[in-house]
C-alpha cells in the first residue's frame, strides 16, 4: 500500500498524541520523522484507543532513554495492514506499550532500540501478534520483539502465524526475549 497523505514531524515534534477519553482511527496515512519523549511518532495515552489501518510510521525517534520510536501505547492500540520502519528508541525501536497492543497483517522491520526490543518491547500489558513479520530489527536484547510479566499485572502474549527472521541482539535473544513470570 502507499499512503494517501504524509505528515511529518521533521524530526522536531511528535506527530499525534492521542488523549483519554478519545477513540481514534487513522487510516492510509505516512507518519514519519516525529521527534518527541517517548512516542516519536504517536503518543497514545492512558484511556484512549487508536486504531492504525493502512499507515506507514517511518523515520521516527523517541528521544533519550525514553521508548516507542514509533509508538508509545500506554491506553490501547490496533495496527492492522502497517509498516513500522527505521525508528529509533531507548526501548521499543518501533512498538513501546505498557497498554493492550493488537498487530495483524503488519510489518515492524529494520527498528533500532539501544536497551530492549528492537521491534516490539511490550511490557506487563496483552500482546497479540498475527499474520505479521517482525524483521531486521537491533536491540541490545531481544532485537525483534521483548515481552516483559511483572507485578500485579502480568503480561500474556499470544503470536499466531507471525515471521520472526533476521533479528539481532547485542547480549541475548535476537528474535524473541521473554522476562518475568508466565
């Protein structure tokens, strides 16, 4: 797909930041070159939903030790028919979320995290993955997706018919690193 319009955040200032109560959908859309604390591309806060259909997030950054090049999800997220490429964060290259993240029919490739998760760091919070490709990604753990369980709240993941592939990690687990108790 090729989306329809593209925004960009030149490389200064996050693009969306999506606030609770609000329920959004955006859809064939290029949002690249965002810049901010944590979400360099979309910021979805607690409370509030968003739905990515048909979007490519391109070229962003989560600035300092903070996470989700692409997207921080603290609220609740769906990605369906997604490009999540080139970003850059603390943790979470691509994907940072603390909330429900739901990623079908989607690829999350060529991320860089300098902690965890290259592609996906998804902490304490549901994780579906399905029909997807998480590939060339680099962290220093878990260089395609990490999965964190702690606390009261324990994360649960569940990936079906997903593509793990050429993923790198500078200390453990290229593909797919789990921490915590299951």
């Amino acid at each position: 797909h090729v989306p329809m319009l593209q925004i960009e955040g030149n490389g200064t200032s996050r693009v969306f930041q999506i606030n609770s109560p609000a329920t959004v959908t955006l859809s064939g859309l290029g949002i690249r070159k965002g810049y901010g604390a944590g979400g360099g591309g979309v910021l979805v806060a607690p409370g509030a939903r968003l739905n990515l259909i048909e979007c490519d997030l391109t070229d962003c950054t989560a600035s300092g030790k903070n996470a989700g090049g692409a997207v921080l999800n603290q609220g609740s997220l769906l990605i369906d028919l997604c490009l999540i490429a080139r970003n850059k964060a603390y943790d979470g290259g691509g994907i940072a979320s603390t909330g429900n993240l739901q990623i079908t029919r989607s690829l999350i490739q060529g991320n860089v995290a300098a902690n965890d998760g290259g592609g996906i760091h998804s902490g304490a919070a549901p994780f579906t993955m399905e029909s997807s490709t998480v590939s060339d990604n680099k962290a220093g753990a878990g260089g395609g997706i990490v999965v964190v369980a702690s606390g009261k709240t324990q994360g649960l993941a569940t990936l079906t018919a997903a593509t793990v592939v050429g993923n790198r990690a500078y200390a453990q687990s290229g593909g797919l690193y789990v921490e915590g108790s299951a």
